[in-house]
C-alpha cells in the first residue's frame, strides 16, 4: 500500500508538469495536435517520445544518483554545464510567463476583471511556497491534479465530436508532438529527478494518462476557433461546472507556476544567501514577460523554447548516451 501511495504521488507531480494553462485550457493541444491530418498519429508520436525520455531520464537519475538539475547537467556537459542552466533559465521563465499571461487572459475575458490582480496575488502566493521547497510543492499537485484530470475528461467526453476537418501534412503531425513533449520535457526532467517509483511503470501510466487526456480534448475541440477551447466549451454544460472548470485552470497554471518556479531558483542558485532575491527576480522577469499576451507566447514563444528545448534534450541525451556507455 505504502508503495502504491508513492506511485500516485510521483504520478501525479509528473502530469502537474505537463497540464498547465496551456494544456487545461485547450490551447496547446489545438496548436500543436489539430494542426496536421491525423490526431490519433500525433498522440501516438508523443506518447513514443515521452515514454521513452521519461524511461531514460529515470535510468539516468537511478544509475548515477543524480539528485538534481544542476547535478545533471554539470554530469551531462562538465565545464560547459552553465551553458545548459542558461537555457533552463529561459524554458522555465517564458513558461512562467504564459502560467501569468494565461490567468490575466482568464480573468479578464472570464472575469471581467482588467486588472492583472489574481497573477499578482499567485505570485506571492508562490514565491512563498518555493521557499519552502519541493515537497510543499509536491503535496499541492497531489491534491489539485487528480481534481483536474476529473474535470478535464468530463468536459472533453460531453463534448466529444469526430465530425471535424484537418489541415497540414503527416509531417506536420509528427513534428508538432515533439515540439509540444521538448518545451514540456524540460520542466518534466526536473520533476522526474524528485521521483522515486520504477521508471518503466512511472513512464507508461503517466504517458497513456495524458495522451487520452490529449486524445479525447483534441476532438472535442475540433474546429472550434477560440483562445481557449476547452474552457469556452465547458459552458456547454452548466455554469457550476464552468465556474469549477475555471478554477481548475487557475489551479493548474498556479501548480506549474510553483514547479517551473522552483527548478528555475534550483537552476541559478549559487548559494542561500541570494536565495529570496533569485526567487524574487525569476517572478518579476515572468510577470514583465507575460505582458506579451498569451496568445503570442504560446503560438510563438512556445514553438521557440520547443525547438530550444529540443536542442537541449538531443545534446543532453547523447552525452548522457555517450557517458552512459562508459560506465559499462
């Protein structure tokens, strides 16, 4: 039982750094899973890919004992290791920007409310709770995660059409899912280094999770035109479930928010002493950035930390390749 307990709270603290804004809201799936011809063989394609990265990750952090990111780094890239920190800097920064610039968007269209009051209030809210370490974090996605998978897949399964049309090429539909699972992985490694379950059952369960969850909101979302599908479409059902879908967001953004922050202080840290003023400026980078408006982070920031984080994960896993094989 007791091993079974920690399976779900790995399980969930891994989905909590995949279904952010973006994800919850609909957004990315439409972008970077409704673009080509084929839904099915995009999910697939991402499924194959995070399986496997999260599989290998895990193999890595077990068989070298890697405790963190800096750790993994330093272990992958030795002297060059700050140029890899860098690039995380950046990933989970424009990721902060679009969990801040996604609330502002939902409570200003949702809301009416203009000013960006609830993201301000988020902000401190986790600049406290970084501080106060992974397994704070931790704790919170075990509670609010399982509540939004619950809602995601109600709204997505009333919801649910096949009666859609698709544009682009095959290439587009394998292309796209990298790109998606390379701008998430980056915040996923971070996470997986703080698990303890077996890779092989980890990576699977959490993989086949998320892909339905892709799977079944891509086609309930269709052709729908909207800057965030899944939401606009949960009012087709009531609005009590519209207000708790709302929330859910927000409570999805707020836990990818904590995640992102976290392993960004991890990441540039140097030492305690500069601890609240590192935390603090990670924060006010990502509100300053999030004035760029979600739309545009996603559609196009995101597309170019996916390709960064892309170059990131090839240069890493061949080292780790490479490193891996010397050991034996």
């Amino acid at each position: 039982m007791k091993g079974f307990k920690l399976f779900l709270f790995d399980l969930f603290f891994i989905i909590s750094s995949i279904v952010g804004v973006g994800f919850a809201t609909g957004k990315e799936i439409a972008h970077f899973f409704l673009s080509g011809k084929s839904v099915v063989l995009s999910v697939v394609v991402f499924f194959c890919v995070f399986v496997a990265l999260t599989i290998y990750i895990l193999h890595i952090k077990h068989k070298h004992n890697i405790t963190n990111l800096t750790q993994l780094n330093k272990f992958a890239f030795g002297k060059y290791c700050e140029i890899g920190n860098i690039v995380l800097i950046i990933l989970f920064i424009v990721t902060n920007s679009a969990m801040l610039a996604g609330c502002d968007n939902i409570v200003r269209n949702y809301l009416g409310i203009g000013l960006p009051i609830v993201s301000l209030f988020l902000i401190i809210v986790t600049f406290f709770i970084v501080l106060g370490g992974v397994t704070r974090i931790k704790q919170i996605a075990n509670i609010v995660v399982p509540i939004l998978i619950s809602i995601i897949l109600i709204n997505a399964c009333a919801n649910f059409d096949t009666n859609f049309t698709l544009n682009g090429n095959i290439a587009i539909d394998i292309a796209y899912p990298i790109i998606f699972c390379s701008e998430n992985f980056i915040t996923l490694i971070s996470v997986l280094i703080n698990t303890k379950s077996k890779p092989k059952g980890l990576a699977i369960v959490s993989g086949a999770i998320i892909s339905l969850i892709i799977l079944l909101s891509a086609f309930a979302i269709g052709n729908l035109n909207a800057d965030m599908p899944m939401l606009s479409l949960s009012k087709n059902l009531d609005n009590i479930f519209f207000g708790l879908y709302l929330m859910g967001v927000i409570f999805a953004l707020f836990t990818t928010l904590e995640i992102s922050s976290y392993h960004c202080l991890e990441v540039s840290m140097k030492s305690k002493r500069n601890k609240l003023f590192i935390v603090a400026m990670i924060l006010l980078t990502s509100q300053i950035l999030a004035y760029l408006g979600f739309n545009f982070i996603v559609q196009y920031l995101y597309s170019a930390i996916g390709i960064l984080g892309a170059v990131y994960l090839i240069a890493l896993i061949v080292k780790l390749i490479i490193i891996d094989k010397k050991f034996k």
